[in-house]
C-alpha cells in the first residue's frame, strides 16, 4: 500500500469539550480548526495573515473565536495568533529538524550499504583466492586463526567495531500549571501596559491567575506562562477596542455604527420625525441626531416602510 504523504494536524480528541470553546459553536469550531489547518500546510507557525483570517467564516464566528481566546489578532502586525499552536502541532523548527535528521539517517544509511557491498565483495574474492592455495598452507591458516581466536575470548577484547549513533534530540520542553503567587516578568509587564492601555492590569491578572488555577486538563499546563499572560492581556485590549467602537455617538449626518443613510432612510426618518414621540432608533439610522437613549413601545424601521409606499 503507497505511503500517505498527505499533511496533517494534531487536534486533541477532547477539543470539543474544553470550557475555553464550551460557548462556541459547531460552525465557529470548525473555523477553528481551518485556522490551524492554514498555519500547517504553510507553516507559519501559528499565525494567519489578517487578510486571510477576515476571509475565513462569518464576521460573528470570528468574534466568537476571538473572544474565547482561542485566537488573538494582532492588527500592529496584521496577522491572527493561533493560540498554543506549537504545543500541539509542528513548527517549522520541528519540520526542518526533522527533515535534517531524517537526510542524515538516510546518508549513514547509505555509507553503512556500500560498506558492507565492499565487505562482501573482498570476502568473495579473498574466498577465490584461498581456493586455490595449497591444501597444507590453509591448514596452517586455520590453526594461527585458532589460536589468536583464543587469546582474545581469554584476554575478554574484541576486534568488532562499535557502531556509534547520532544523541538523541532533546525533548520538548513539557508545559507546567501555573504556580501559586506567579507573576510575569517585569520586562512582560511594561510591555504590556504600551500594548494594552485599555486593560486594567491588576483585575485582569487576578481573573488570569483564578482562571488558570481552578482549570483542568491537559490545556491546564503551558510552556510559557508569560506569553499566554501577554496573550490573555491583548485579547482583553481587543475586547476593550470593540467595546468602544460600538459605543461612539454618531456623527451627524450619518447613521448608526458611522453608516451613511440611504435615501428610503432618510425618507422614513423624516416621516418619523413628524410624530409627536418618534423613535431615536429610526431618526439615529436616517442620520438625524437625538438625546433619547430608548424607544420603548416605538414603531421599528420596517413597521412605517409603508407610509412611504402610501
């Protein structure tokens, strides 16, 4: 049967069940799952250009994503962090180190052959040629071998050449709990405060170190608890971001979220406007400007589509 040379990745088979992605769903796993899908077969050690990342899936399970902090985009470098990529699957440190050994093996392996066809071949003419000596000679022959076999058992030395192989490479370092009153590096920290001005440091580590102290499970442990610290903190900046974001007021003119109104908007808005308690909703979307900050009981945007249409 032909060998499958087909690349693959490494997924643990409880993925499903951890309580960082317990809240997404099937669709925002599987987005997951092609994330680290595109980092393997391009070997990008964990990172998938912005570009790419905001092609994969729908807006909203890419939010979901994020926000479980399974992801975390960096938009000073444009590129989406897988999170704890290099613990589950190759990097293309692993990939080349593997590839150099396996060239090496195959070279020794190589030697190794053509020494042993050199072996045999002089054996085979050395057998030729005690063919044909005398008979009384090879006699003698044996008897020397005998006796020099003998003095070596007896003195315990071998002629045999000790075949030597390459050390073994040094295994991986094995990730770790996080220890009790841990604290990142000072250098981490002041990084951090630069990258994350939106964070309150203090609450956020108190909520990082009870997070990872009561978890459980193989994704309980890590191998560099001050990048999953720095990594923990940039999420929480994005959220802070998107937060913000959302909450900016309108600018006049323009709709919600910065949208510029259409005309069947505008249209609706002013109609809306009209009435002696109109809804801020519909007048925020046709760009209009107002205080309220509810409209309780007001009709929707699609509710007075027909006052146009009369």
């Amino acid at each position: 049967m032909p060998k499958d040379k087909r690349i693959y990745i490494t997924l643990a088979v409880d993925m499903d069940r951890n309580p960082k992605l317990a809240d997404l769903t099937d669709g925002q796993k599987w987005l997951l799952v092609k994330a680290i899908m595109h980092c393997r077969e391009f070997t990008t050690d964990g990172e998938v250009k912005l570009s790419v990342w905001t092609k994969m899936g729908t807006n909203r399970n890419r939010i979901a994503v994020e926000s479980c902090g399974a992801i975390t985009v960096d938009r000073a470098q444009k590129v989406a962090i897988v999170n704890d990529y290099s613990e589950h699957n190759q990097t293309r440190a692993d990939i080349e180190k593997a590839s150099e050994a396996k060239k090496t093996a195959g070279q020794k392996g190589g030697q190794a052959r053509a020494a042993n066809f050199g072996n045999a071949s002089s054996g085979q003419a050395a057998a030729t040629a005690d063919a044909k000596q005398p008979l009384k000679q090879k006699v003698a022959e044996v008897e020397v071998e005998k006796e020099v076999f003998t003095n070596v058992i007896t003195s315990g030395e071998s002629s045999a050449e000790t075949v030597t192989t390459d050390e073994a490479p040094e295994p991986r370092k094995r990730g770790t709990r996080l220890p009790d009153d841990w604290m990142p590096t000072q250098s981490t920290i002041d990084k951090t405060k630069l990258d994350c001005p939106l964070v309150d440091l203090k609450r956020a580590h108190e909520k990082f170190t009870n997070h990872w102290h009561a978890a459980t499970g193989r994704n309980a442990t890590k191998r560099d608890w001050d990048r999953t610290w720095r990594n923990w903190m940039l999420e929480d900046q994005t959220r802070s971001e998107q937060r913000t974001t959302r909450t900016q007021p309108t600018r006049p003119g323009y709709g919600v979220d910065g949208h510029q109104p259409t005309a069947r908007e505008r249209k609706i808005a002013e109609l809306e406007q009209r009435k002696t308690k109109p809804n801020p909703e519909i007048l925020r979307r046709g760009g209009i400007q107002t205080n309220d900050t509810a409209a309780i009981g007001q009709p929707t945007l699609i509710a007075i589509e027909g006052e146009l249409a009369s």
